[in-house]
C-alpha cells in the first residue's frame, strides 16, 4: 500500500517567489497584483511570484517578486531554467484586477492592467509558453499550483454580481495532460 503524499501548502504572499515540487501546493490571492506560475511537469518543479508592480525603478539582481521585471528572472534563476530548456515550461498568468473601479485610473493608467501587460511580454520574450491567461475585470483571482498533480486553478473571488446575474463560479482545474518519462543518457 502506498502512502498519499504530504500536502504542504505554501502561501506566496505580495512581493514572494516561491518554488513547490511532490505534494507542495503555491497559493496567491490576487487582486491588482499578477501571478505568474511556471510549470516544468518534466523536471516536477514549480514556481510562483506575487507581482505588485510591473517595474522596478531601477534594474535589480536580487530575488523577489515586488516588481514583475524582478520576478521573471527570479523564476528563471530559481528554476534554473536555461535559454535550451523553456520550451518545456507553462506559464499561467492570473489577476491584475481594476480593484478600484470608481476611481479615475493613475497618470500612467491601470496598474492591475500594467503588471499583466508586463507579465505576458517578459514571458514572451522569455521564450516560455502562457497556457493559461485570466487577468483583468473588477475581481480578486485565488492562484493555486497542486505540484504533485501537475494542474493549476484559478478561481474569482468578491464578486458582486450585478442584480438578475448569477454569481461567478469558478473554473473547473486544469489537469495538464500526462508527461511521457525522458531516459538519462549513459
């Protein structure tokens, strides 16, 4: 008889990078800020960052997730992703809500709006596949990686359905479809 494995749940709250493998679980509650979760199901690594803004002010080296131009090369770096090996990892992008929708956006426009635009072009540039993508509206998202089953979640969460509307439900998970076992070369 096997034992079920251990669930290890890990928040990554605003400003994290966190990596998960075997029975760990990444959550992020999302509202204005971005999540990117990059899943290598050959290598059964993950990560996940908790993007607050889409760019530092200056360029940094440090690990961390404050800033999305921050947390894509902390992924990659923590990852240990190589140029040779992203086509084999997934992205899946979720929140940069309008939190604040009374409210006339900032000078320089939506900042939900701003970190998601950000995500998907550094993933672009990254070379690395989005599988999934769930970002804008007036909702907070729930993100969750289930590193030992190899699928993600994305669920909303404070919606205020408007009178005679359903409330939202949330997605069904996304079971990525299983990965065939490479041999190590002698």
């Amino acid at each position: 008889m096997t034992e079920p494995h251990e669930v290890h749940e890990i928040q990554v709250l605003m400003g994290d990078v966190k990596l998960g493998r075997g029975g760990d679980v990444l959550r992020a509650t999302l509202g204005s800020c971005v999540g990117i979760g990059l899943m290598w199901r050959a290598r059964g690594l993950y990560g996940l960052a908790h993007c607050l803004l889409p760019e530092a002010p200056q360029p940094t080296l440090a690990i961390g997730a404050k800033y999305v131009t921050q947390a894509v090369p902390s992924l990659l770096a923590l990852m240990r992703i190589g140029d040779a090996r992203r086509g084999e990892v997934e992205a899946v992008i979720a929140g940069g809500g309008n939190m604040m929708p009374h409210q006339p956006p900032a000078r320089h426009g939506l900042i939900g709006a701003q970190n998601a635009k950000m995500a998907q072009d550094l993933m672009k540039a990254a070379g690395i596949r989005i599988v999934h993508l769930e970002i804008g509206g007036e909702a907070g998202r729930q993100m969750t990686i289930d590193c030992a089953h190899h699928r993600f979640t994305v669920r909303t969460i404070g919606v205020a359905p408007h009178p005679g509307t359903p409330p939202a439900s949330p997605l069904s998970p996304v079971t990525m479809p299983p990965i065939a076992h490479e041999k190590e070369s002698p």
